[in-house]
C-alpha cells in the first residue's frame, strides 16, 4: 500500500516529456498560423491572381508598325501582310510516330501533298522529312512530335490559296499571317532608313529577364514596357532603331478561358468568369515624315552612277534639315527584313560582309576621312580672325617647299597669289605659310566653331566624331618633337585631320548663313496614321560661330571664285546657269598595298578620295551639298560634276513642286 502512494520516477520524465511536445506543437501551429496569414493576407491577393491567370489567359493581339514618308508623303517603309507555314510533325506524318501509339485508317501522311502545295524541291522534301521522323522518336503529349516547325516563311497568295482550301488534305500545315516591313524605293535611301530584324537573344534577356514567368501582368509592363515577345521584330538599324518606340506602337489584348491542358473554351459559363476589362486594342504605331526628298535622291543616285562607293549629303543652310542622305554602295532593305525567310538573310549579310567598298557602313556619318582641300576655308578664317594675315598680301607658289629634309608639294605652280586666290586654284604653298603663322591650335579653335571634330547628334547610325588634331594631341601620340609638317598637313585637310560628309555639310550651311551651326534634323514631324500631327519638330541651333562677318564674307566671296573664275580648280565644270559657290578637294588616303590585297584592286584604293562642297545659290543660299567619291582619284573632275548636276535637279525639282498642277482640258478623261 505504501508502495502506491510513492510517485514513480518514470511519470516525472512523461511529464518533462508531454511539455516538450507540447511546445513543439505549439510552435508548429504557430508556424502554420503564420504561414497562413502569409499567404492569406499577406500575399492573398497575389497567389489569387496566379490562380485567376491559370484558368483566364491574355492572349496578346498584333499592333501595326508605323509608316515613314518623306517630305512630299511618299511611303519610304510600310508593312504588307507574310504568311509563313509551320508542321505539325506528328499530324503531317502519322507513319513517323512510335508503333506503340498505333495509327488509325484515317491517320494518314498529309506531308506529300502539303510538299507537293509548297513546291519543294527533292532536297527540300528529304531534309524536312528527315526533321520530322527526328522529332517523332517520342510520342509524348510535350515531345518535338507535337510542336510545330516552320518549313516556310513569305509564301505567295496563290500557295496560301491552295493550302487553304484543301483543309482536310494538308491537315497538320498552320498558316500564320505576319506583318511584314517593305521599302517600296529598295537600296535608295538604305543606310538612313535601315532595317528591321527579329529580336536577338541579347536583347530579349534584357526585357524578359529570370523569372520572368513568374511576374504579374503589371510587373511585366515596368519590366518590358515595349511588350518585347520571341521572334518580335524591332528596327535594328537607322531611322527605324532611332525612333523605334515611336514606329513599334502597343499590342492589345484579350481575356481568353482555357481548361487544364490550356484549350481555349467559349460560352455562357466561360464569360462570367472574365472580369473587367475583357479586351484592349491595339494601338498602332506613329507615322514619321521625312525631311528626305525621294526625288532629289532619286537625282542624287542617277549622278552617283558612274562612281563606285561614295557620300553625298544636301542640307537646307537655313533650317539645318537634310533633304538627302545618301551612301554607296548600298544594299536593298527588303533582303535584310525577314520578307524573303532566314537564308535570304544569311546570303545577303555574306555578300556584304564580303565586299571591300563597305556597303553597310553608313559615309555620311558613320565614316571620317581626311577632307583635303575642303578644309582650307576654315584655316583661311583662322588667319583672318586672329589678324596674321592680309588677305590682299600674295605669297609666290613655286610649286614647292623643302622643310625638315621633307618635300611639300602644291598641285601646281601658281605664281604670286593672294587669299582668295589661294582659295580658288587650291594653292598648298599658300596654306602652308599661312599654317606657320597661325599654328595648329588656332586653325582647330575655328574648325570646331563649325562643328568638325565633333558629333553632330542626328542618332539614327552610329556617328564618327571626326578628328581635329592640336598641339595637345600630338604630345600625347607623338613622342618626338613636334614639327611644322603636322600644321601643314592640317592646314589643307591631310594627316591627322578627319570629318564626315554630314560634319562638312553643316559646316558649309553655316559658311553659307552667316556662321549659324544648326543641329541636323531627318525627322520632320510625329503623325497618326490619318496624318494628324502629334509632334513637330522645329529648327535648332547647335551654336553661333563666333567669326566676324566681314571674314565671313571675304572667305564665301573666295568660295564663289572657285566656281567662277577662270583660274578656279571647278570652272572647267560650272553650269553658267547655276550660282554655284564651293571648294574641291583631293585628299590623300595614305594606302599602301600590301601582299593580302587583291593586285586587281590595289591601284583603285590607292587613289585619292575625290571631294566638292558647295552652297547655292550665292547671293540667297538655301542648299549647302557635299559629295565624297571614294577613291575618285581629283574633286574637280569627279566630285565637282556630279555636285552641280544635283544643284541643278534640287532646282529643277523645286521649280515642279511649286507648279500649280496642269489644268485639264474641257471633256478630258479624269
């Protein structure tokens, strides 16, 4: 009896026990009330939008991309309707898929007669044959057997027709409509405009980044504002990668029901289940309209035929607008914008990559090359704004000058000439004196008063600073002494010094409007579709160069000598009906062959570059032109013709568009 009344020793550990477990209870239905307002309040709202998203789906519908024209609203780049094919393997070709699956009478192969619709050829038939019995090894419901494969991209109307309307025997073929861009001028105009292509990897990464399936709808839009999607199209380069967000407009939307295995289901039921808004429409891409004439271009190109690779590049010397930006050789956009499929690209992208002339490198902005004698107005501004010389003072050309055990030679020997002289027969020998007095660091001052040796900020392509050497810049690159031959060859456009064609071109406007540098402008307003203007773009001025007027002056008086009097290196070449003011220029490229290059074409790069920059008309400038014929080999006979035939067409074509349209005769046929 005693024995019952004393406590057992193992009911004290049961109890240490019981407490444990109980705390471990505890805690647990504690984590669980956590983790439950977690997901019930906390994030409720989100884990019941996932849940909304897995039966409603928002189904993405296409927008339009937007169209360019120029400035008399001709269509330089639109979209046009591509149908590209896709295969089912597994519906195609019943006969590929595993035995263990077994086919029915009326599985039979539709592959022959969707070939026989597409006009494959043996080659084609065997390869895609081949693809499908690879993708059929499984017959699983996610296997390659069953994801489609595009066979063909771009058909014509007529093989679309006849896919169409034989459904039941080309089952297995999806026809997808696409929007395809197309440049209805083709190579004109190919390097400002650019192109289009299928967004890379790269870029997609950057608007679809990890986890990016895992993000609410609205999390995606800050993320990827633009909508980017695989196998997007997106500008890639020019007009069309500059005002990208412009052209690419906003896709819209519609709320679809889909079941378990992601079916679409319509009906009563399905409807009450979509909430508000169910739809959203697309908006469709902004217009741009050039300051681009097509018909100058068109001028431009015809005047460029006989040259091989070159630049031309004509601005209105009152506003800054370009009314033509051309580069050659070219290529035809429409090859590199997707119309044509993958392997057009392919072989088109390897036939430029080949070619020496560079075709996708953009002259106008994107190149810099030495400007030869085109440059000599600004050293002759540089002596007349710092009062080192006297433009009535003459200096006697020899022909030649011995410096430092080097030769300098001029293109002739001109005798005794003053400033404006010089100008007008391209006398070196002038310069060179004139480059002693002044020096290197004063030419640059004035060059970059122009703009020259800096970009110009027009973006459509990537810009080429130029260079405008100094003094600093050589002691940085050269370590020996500094020597007068580097300010001579400054002086007239050689050595180190460098622009672009759109560089000189704003740089002669500017010559030619009394010292205003404008910024470029290609882009003359933002339109919708019905041709409202949504935004205007009106003339900018980049900076005023601080030049006195009366050097200004003195230097396009010089310019206008070039042209007209009977020494000037572009009289042999004027059109006495044109009032034409410039400079010609032969430039040096410093190419030497070497054993890699082709001896068929090393005599053709070994010539110079051939220039002519011009303003017209003289007294009341409006058109400032520069043409660049690569490896032209002299400016006055190469450049300098095909810059005044494009005056004269820019004046031609001026005198049309204001003509008042021709009447029509009484009883004439509409």
């Amino acid at each position: 009896m005693s024995n019952l009344l004393v406590p057992r020793s193992d009911v004290g550990e049961f109890r240490r026990r019981y407490r444990w477990m109980a705390l471990v209870a505890a805690l647990a239905f504690l984590g669980v009330l956590i983790r439950l307002f977690q997901l019930q309040i906390v994030k409720g709202h989100s884990y019941a939008q996932i849940a909304h998203e897995n039966i409603i789906r928002r189904v993405t519908t296409q927008t339009t991309r937007g169209v360019i024209r120029d400035a008399q609203s001709r269509v330089l780049a639109s979209s046009r309707p591509g149908y590209n094919v896709y295969l089912v393997p597994g519906r195609v070709m019943p006969s590929a898929r595993p035995v263990r699956r077994g086919v029915s009478l009326d599985d039979r192969d539709t592959f022959p007669r969707i070939a026989e619709a597409l006009r494959l050829n043996p080659d084609e038939r065997t390869r895609i044959t081949e693809t499908i019995r690879n993708a059929c090894v499984t017959d699983e419901d996610r296997s390659p057997c069953w994801r489609p494969i595009r066979v063909r991209e771009d058909l014509s109307r007529d093989i679309v027709a006849e896919l169409k309307q034989h459904p039941q025997e080309t089952a297995g073929a999806e026809i997808i409509q696409l929007p395809v861009r197309y440049y209805p001028f083709k190579n004109l105009g190919a390097h400002m405009l650019g192109y289009v292509a299928e967004i890379d990897g790269e870029t997609l990464k950057r608007y679809r980044p990890e986890g990016w399936e895992d993000l609410l709808p609205e999390e995606r839009q800050k993320v990827n504002p633009m909508g980017y999607e695989p196998g997007d199209i997106l500008g890639a380069t020019g007009i069309e990668r500059a005002w990208e967000s412009y052209l690419r407009g906003q896709r819209g939307w519609e709320k679809r029901v889909v079941d378990a295995r992601g079916r679409y289901r319509s009906g009563p039921d399905e409807e009450r289940l979509l909430d508000q808004p169910t739809r959203q429409d697309p908006i469709p891409g902004r217009d741009l309209r050039l300051t681009v004439d097509m018909d100058l271009m068109q001028a431009i190109e015809k005047a460029m035929r006989q040259h091989e690779a070159g630049a031309v590049v004509v601005v209105d010397v009152r506003t800054g607008r370009l009314l033509a930006l051309y580069s050659k050789p070219d290529y035809d956009e429409n090859d590199l914008a997707g119309g044509g499929g993958r392997e057009r690209i392919s072989d088109t992208f390897s036939a430029l990559y080949k070619n020496d002339d560079r075709p996708l490198l953009d002259k106008t902005m994107s190149g810099a090359f030495q400007p030869g004698s085109t440059f000599k107005p600004f050293s002759a501004l540089a002596g007349l704004e710092a009062h080192l010389i006297d433009p009535e003072e003459t200096e006697r050309c020899d022909g030649i000058r011995f410096e430092y055990k080097r030769v300098f030679h001029c293109t002739h020997v001109h005798g005794k000439v003053n400033m404006r002289g010089a100008i007008a027969q391209s006398c070196n020998l002038y310069f060179f004196t004139l480059a002693e007095s002044v020096g290197m660091d004063r030419i640059a001052r004035v060059a970059s008063e122009f703009g020259l040796g800096q970009k110009t900020g027009l973006g459509i392509n990537p810009e080429s600073a130029g260079r405008i050497p100094t003094r600093a810049w050589y002691a940085l690159r050269n370590k020996g002494q500094f020597v007068k031959g580097f300010t001579f060859n400054m002086s007239i456009g050689q050595g180190a010094t460098t622009v672009t064609p759109l560089q000189l071109a704003l740089a002669y406007a500017a010559l030619a409007n009394g010292g205003t540098v404008y910024m470029p402008e290609v882009v003359r307003a933002v339109e919708t579709s019905d041709g409202a203007v949504v935004q205007d773009f009106p003339p900018r001025v980049r900076q005023k160069a601080k030049i006195q007027p009366e050097n200004l002056s003195r230097v396009a008086d010089a310019l206008a000598a070039v042209v007209n009097d009977e020494k000037g290196t572009a009289y042999p070449v004027r059109d006495a009906a044109l009032e034409v003011a410039g400079k010609t220029g032969t430039a040096q490229t410093g190419y030497v062959a070497t054993a890699k290059d082709d001896p068929k074409r090393a005599w053709y790069f070994e010539r110079d570059h051939a220039w002519f920059a011009a303003f017209a008309p003289i007294k009341s400038p409006e058109i400032a032109v520069i043409v660049l014929v690569e490896h032209g080999g002299s400016g006055p006979t190469q450049a300098a013709p095909v810059a005044m035939q494009i005056v004269k067409d820019y004046q031609r074509i001026q005198r049309e568009q204001k003509a008042p349209p021709t009447a029509k005769k009484p009883g004439a046929t509409p």
